[in-house]
C-alpha cells in the first residue's frame, strides 16, 4: 500500500516520547472513489450506499501474514504484510463507481485512516462482487 497517514505518523513518532499507541483490535478496508494524500484524509471519498460496507480484518496471525523483508531498489529491505485471508464486500444494490483506491481504518465507520493505496481503477456497479485475494493487499514499511 502505498502510504501511512499523518495520523499513524504521529502515533508512531509519539511513542519515542513514552506516549503509548495501542494497537487497532481490527482493521477496516475500505473502497475509495478519489484518493487520500498521507494526511487524515484529505480529498478522500469513501463508497456509499447500495449495502457497501468496510470489511474487517482482525489484527491477529489470522488477519495478516508475519512480516518479511522485501527486495527494495535502494539496496534496503522494508518490511511487508498481507491480508491472509479473502476479504468480499457485499453485492451492491445500486452502483458504487469507479474504485481507484484503498484504506486502511481502525473503525468500521469513521475512524482513523491508517494506511492508503492507490489501485487499478474498476467500475463496481450492481452486483459486481469486489473481492480482494489472499496476499493481495500489501502493506509495506520503508
């Protein structure tokens, strides 16, 4: 995926300052129809209507692979996830659009975005099931 947010920034860099972050129970994938920048979500649009929902990931061994290293172009190695498991969205009742990003939140609705992507863009229309494969959503750290 391609980017954390601020928001998760901030959690992380605070930690060096003794402020503890407690980790999501689970984690929220959601369509977008416009992309986010890093930040909390600027310019984002969320799908709507027609029996979209986010679909959870639970943060457990279960929800995502262990981390690996990865072969990176400047010679480091970040480190990587996958969803371990086949995550569906529910068969729109009306249309949804044209999916061109992803998002990571801690929330079923609203929330915090965590982590973004852009991605090759789809018309999801009524009953065009999106789906995601095992291993499909790749979150790297680098």
């Amino acid at each position: 995926m391609s980017g954390k947010s601020v928001y998760l920034e901030d959690k992380w860099l605070n930690m060096f300052r003794g402020t503890a972050f407690t980790a999501p129970t689970n984690m929220y994938v959601a369509l977008l129809t416009t992309n986010p920048t890093d930040d909390t979500g600027t310019a984002l649009v969320e799908v709507s209507g027609g029996a979209y929902a986010r679909q959870v990931i639970a943060s457990t061994t279960a929800g995502w692979t262990a981390p690996a290293p990865v072969s990176g172009g400047s010679g480091t190695t970040p480190e990587q996830i996958m969803n371990a498991a086949l995550i569906t969205f529910p068969t729109p009742t009306a249309n949804w659009g044209t999916v061109i990003g992803i998002a990571l939140y801690d929330a079923l609705t609203a929330g915090n975005l965590m982590w973004w992507s852009s991605i090759t863009s789809q018309v999801i229309n009524t009953g065009v099931v999106a789906s995601f494969a095992i291993n499909a959503l790749n979150v790297t750290d680098d």
